[in-house]
C-alpha cells in the first residue's frame, strides 16, 4: 500500500508555500528521513522528508507548484525485502556505520554543503550520534575563527555577487549588416522571499508617513573602547567584540526614554510594546531576512554578539526558522559593511522605526576650536511619521548618538 508525502503543517502567518526543487525522481528508491523536496515559503525554505525507505513512485505536484499545508506531494511505496536481499537504505545506513558516524538527511546535507568532515564534528547524539544543532555549533565555532582573522576590525566583508548564468542568448541579425547582435535577457520567476520583501516594502510606503531624520557620531570612544577590551572580551567569551552590540545596547536605551518608537499601530489602536525584540538585517542571496534578538535589553554584550553569530551560522547553513523570523519591535540595517555612506531604510511593517548603520569614515571636525580627524558615521533614522513626531524622532537619534559617544552611560547605566 503507497504512502502519501504530505506537505508538513504551515503557520498561521503563512497561506502557502512553492516547490523549489525535487530532489528525488519517480522511481528513485530513498531513504527514511531523506529530503525529497524543497518548498518555499515568505520566510523560510521546507525540508520534506521521506516518511518511510521505499520507492517514489508518483510526483503530483511538479516544481514550481504552489502547495497548501497538508497537499499529497507524492505517492511512496515502502521497501519490501525479499530474504538475503539487502536495500539501498541499508547500504547508506551500512556506509555511515563503517564510517562510526550516523549521519540523518538534514546533517548530511549540512556536512555537504559546508563541505565538513564528520570525523572532526563531536556528537551529543544517542551512541555519538551528530545532531543538526552539533553540526552548527562547529559552524558557529569556525565562523569565530574566520572572524578574528578579519582586519580592520571596523570593516566587515563585502557578500560576493552571485553571478547569475543565462542558459540562452537572443541573437538578432541587424538588417543593414548582417551582423549579429547579442542582445542577452533572461526571464526568471521571484523567489517567494523576494516577492514577499516587495511587497511589504510597497506595503510600507503606501501605508505609512515615512520620514528620515539624520545625525552623526564620533565613534572614537567606542573603537578606543573596543581596541583596548577586545582580546580580553573573547578570551572570556569565545565571541568578537563587534560594533552591533554597541548600536542594539544604545538603540534600546533610546527605544525605553521614547516608547512611542517601540510601539506598532494596529488599525485605530496604537500597541506600546513592553519588551524589546531588535531585528537585525541581513542581505542573503534569496534576499532579506531580519532575524530577531528576543528581549534584547536583557542580553548583555556578550549574549548579543553570540546571537548575532549564531544567526549568522544558520543563515549560512540555511537553518533559519519562523521564531528566529517571527515578530520585532525595532529593526537595525547595517548598510555600511557593503561601503554605504548614506540611506534612508525603509520601514519594516508594522513596526515604526528603523535605524540606518553606515560607513565609519575619518573627517576633519571641530573640537574645542581645532580642527582634529575622527571616524565618523551617518546615522539614519525613518520613522511613521503618523504614530512618532518630528521632535521624538529626532531626540531619539541625538539619545543614541549621545550613547555611543560616551559608552560609559551605557556600561553604567546612567
């Protein structure tokens, strides 16, 4: 009897999902636990795997396709072994024994795509069995190591362009000439996650009073601060002392003296917010995604830094779920790892503010009547101009630029 491959259980927020990729065909035997299929949601990409080892013997919904929780994705017919024969699943599952590390699917393709060896990965499974969160703690641990190498500390590396290759050329034949005129162009449907960042991006500017009020910080007491705590901060920590938790510590100080900043409307109400959920945003090659450090003002520099890697890690291993996704009060964008000097960041819905990083440059400034360099940074604050007035928006930036200037308010409190 065939056994149905259900597409797994949505959340509410989500309506549907596409499938991306098949990664098994009609006719292909799999394994228990294998991923069969990728879908794509508005957040986040689906594992579907394979409820029991067999042969996949009809695909019902072809790539593409627009699913809905619970839809019949394919019809699987689980192995039957006659006496002495031995199945492709027992083969793998011979190959991980003979290797003394079980690998599941979903640590096999972390191994894969990362290009890991297993062998160098402690398990805290069941008899050393590797586990996904094993596996992404050593990606944690390497993503530390990479990072210290990294120099200036101020600069952070620029994501490389994905090159997108065109499977086909359009060639014209000019009429005077003769000659060919390749004129390429390629037709590709939006990922979900694009099209759901498009859309919430018009959504914020037809829906909401958007304004930006600017400012600038000297960031010397704070590089000065960190050069002279740094070793000393991930010697203790295991974690880089970088410039976010600084921004997220002195966003939050802001965020509790103006509280209309952290609230959200909801048709005629306006929600105040008793907690600070700060999402920071990330550029991926599917597009942006805004991961949220939950009740950030309890964290300390060090519970920020290793958040903010931790999310890393698992952006790079495609291991981001809806909770890491879900909700925020407040958003940060750091523009100024890709060498922006200056932005207005679009509102993130429904909340009502965002904060806009940029680059650090040395400028000639006025100090006491001299002319001194300083490393300075734009600062950029947009705001819904419907629920925050002008004079909050900007005291609010004067409130973090005040912070940062003098860090010691933020280590005291005061």
């Amino acid at each position: 009897m065939s056994i149905e491959v259900l597409v797994p259980h949505l959340p509410e927020s989500v309506s549907d999902a596409t499938l991306i990729t098949w990664h098994k065909q009609a006719g292909d035997t799999v394994i228990k636990n294998e991923n069969l299929v990728d879908l794509e949601t508005d957040k986040v990409v689906l594992e579907v795997p394979a409820p029991e080892s067999g042969v996949l013997i009809k695909l019902l919904k072809s790539d593409g396709s627009i699913v809905l929780g619970g839809e019949v994705l394919a019809l699987l017919e689980p192995s039957i072994l006659k006496p002495g024969e031995q199945s492709d699943s027992s083969i793998s599952e011979s190959e991980n024994e003979e290797s003394d590390i079980p690998l599941s699917p979903s640590v096999r393709r972390l191994i894969t795509e990362n290009a890991l060896d297993p062998s160098l990965i402690k398990g805290s499974g069941k008899e050393g069995r590797l586990t996904k969160v094993d596996v992404l703690d050593y990606l944690h641990k390497n993503t530390l190591q990479e990072a210290q190498l990294i120099a200036p500390a101020a600069a952070a590396p620029i994501a490389p362009t994905k090159t997108v290759e065109i499977p086909a050329v359009i060639k014209s034949e000019t009429a005077s000439s003769g000659l060919l005129n390749l004129r390429p162009e390629q037709r590709v449907p939006m990922t979900r996650l694009r099209a759901k960042v498009a859309e919430r991006l018009l959504q914020a500017q037809q829906n909401a009073a958007m304004l930006t009020t600017f400012n600038e910080v000297n960031m010397q007491n704070v590089i000065d601060l960190r050069n002279q705590y740094k070793e000393r901060f991930d010697q203790k920590h295991h974690v880089k002392l970088g410039f976010m938790s600084f921004f997220v510590k002195a966003s939050i100080e802001a965020l509790k003296r103006f509280p209309a900043i952290n609230a959200s409307i909801d048709e005629n109400d306006i929600i105040y917010h008793g907690y600070y959920d700060i999402g920071i945003a990330v550029s991926t090659e599917r597009g942006l995604i805004v991961p949220v450090l939950r009740d950030a003002d309890q964290l300390d520099f060090a519970g920020i830094e290793q958040s903010i890697v931790e999310f890393g890690a698992k952006t790079k291993a495609g291991a981001l779920t809806y909770e890491d996704l879900k909700g925020g009060t407040f958003t940060i964008t750091n523009g100024g790892i890709f060498g922006s000097m200056l932005s207005t960041p679009i509102l993130n819905p429904p909340q009502c503010a965002i904060l806009g990083m940029h680059a650090i440059k040395e400028r000639p400034v006025v100090e006491n009547g001299q002319i001194v360099i300083r490393p300075i940074m734009y600062l950029a604050l947009s705001y819904d101009h419907r629920l925050v007035d002008g004079r909050e928006a900007v005291q609010f930036l004067v409130t973090i630029k005040e912070c940062l200037e003098s860090p010691a308010h933020l280590l005291l409190n005061i």
